[in-house]
C-alpha cells in the first residue's frame, strides 16, 4: 500500500511525477478542496517550468467542464498530462475558477493576509525547488462544486458532493511537477467554510 503525504490545510505542497505513476488524491474529511497544477520542466533545467496544466485547453479538447473518468487534463501545448483513472468522489470538480489570491479575499472582506492558493502554489514549488510561474495558472480545483445554472449565464459557489475519504487518481502520461493547495476558503462554502488537510498517494 502506497503512504499517505499531507496536504496541510490551508497551505501547498508539490511533488515530482514520474510518466507511468499515478498519484491519488483524497479527501479525507469530504469537504476540502484541491487547488490541482501540474508542469513539465525545461530538459536543460529543471528548475524551470516549460508547460502547464491548463484547463482552457483541457475544455476544449473534451467538449467538458469537468473531465470524467478516461479523460485527459491538457496543457497549454494542447499535450496530454494526465489521465482521469478513477474516482469515488462523486465526479464533480470545477475547471472555470481562477486560484484565490490575495485581491480575492480582499473583494471577500477577509483582508489582505489571508493564506491562498496563489500563493501556496509558490510555496510548494519552491519547497522541492522549482522556480514559480509569472502568473498563476488556472487550477483544476477538484471536488469544488460550482454548477452552471439553467440560465446558462450564472454559476454559484456550493459545497462539495464528496464524502470522507472520496478521492480521484490521475495517471502522469509525462513526467511532471503536481502542486496542490488544501484550498484556504472559509468566507464562502466551496469548503463549508472549514478548511481541512488532505492527502495523497502515489503508485
């Protein structure tokens, strides 16, 4: 059985990733979010990134707004980094919402020292060290549950489907960087306004 890393709650960390591996991502108290990014590196330096997970390119390759079981996640490159291989989580995840960052909180009235997620993708990258993007990518924000109403113009902040121990596996089809955030949103209920840790594995 594979061991469990801590995703702390409210803080980033990442992990390199090997082609073939797959990495497990769970949600160990059913109520967190997971900012999700994943990078390929420059072969003549891996401290630097060369591509990133985008989930523009991921919609459009899919014709989705979440990817489902089989599905590929694309980078900006339109090259595929991973594979959805299962997941119990309910399969509702959110590919539209930018990470939160500091002038988010600041519009939420939570001030501008609230932890987020910009910000913890920069702490996990340069933990294992990896220079930062310039600008932080859009995540794959998994078991975040934000539904596209019938209207089809608006959508609403919810709490998750995902229940206690739920989680998704992603396959590398590449070797990778993969940064998460335990997202630190308590003003609205994305996280039931309680963020907790997570955990993940990899095999």
């Amino acid at each position: 059985m594979a061991s469990q890393t801590l995703i702390p709650a409210r803080h980033g960390i990442a992990t390199h990733l090997k082609a073939g591996q797959t990495i497990k991502i769970i949600n160990t108290h059913g109520t967190q979010v997971v900012d999700t990014f994943a990078f390929t590196l420059s072969p003549t330096n891996l401290t630097l990134i060369d591509t990133q997970l985008s989930m523009q390119h991921t919609r459009a390759s899919l014709n989705k707004i979440i990817p489902q079981v089989g599905d590929g996640v694309y980078n900006n490159k339109r090259e595929k980094l991973l594979t959805v291989m299962e997941d119990t989580s309910g399969g509702i995840h959110d590919t539209m919402i930018a990470a939160c960052d500091q002038q988010r909180y600041e519009e939420l009235g939570g001030g501008s020292e609230h932890r987020n997620c910009a910000d913890n993708l920069v702490e996990g990258l340069v933990a294992i060290g990896i220079t930062p993007p310039q600008f932080t990518p859009s995540p794959f924000n998994l078991f975040m549950n934000i539904p596209v109403h019938e209207d089809r113009t608006t959508i609403s902040f919810e709490p998750p489907v995902s229940t206690k121990g739920s989680s998704i596996s992603l396959k590398a089809e590449v070797d990778l960087v993969v940064a998460f955030s335990a997202c630190p949103q308590d003003i609205l209920k994305i996280n039931c306004q309680n963020p907790t840790d997570a955990h993940f594995e990899i095999y």
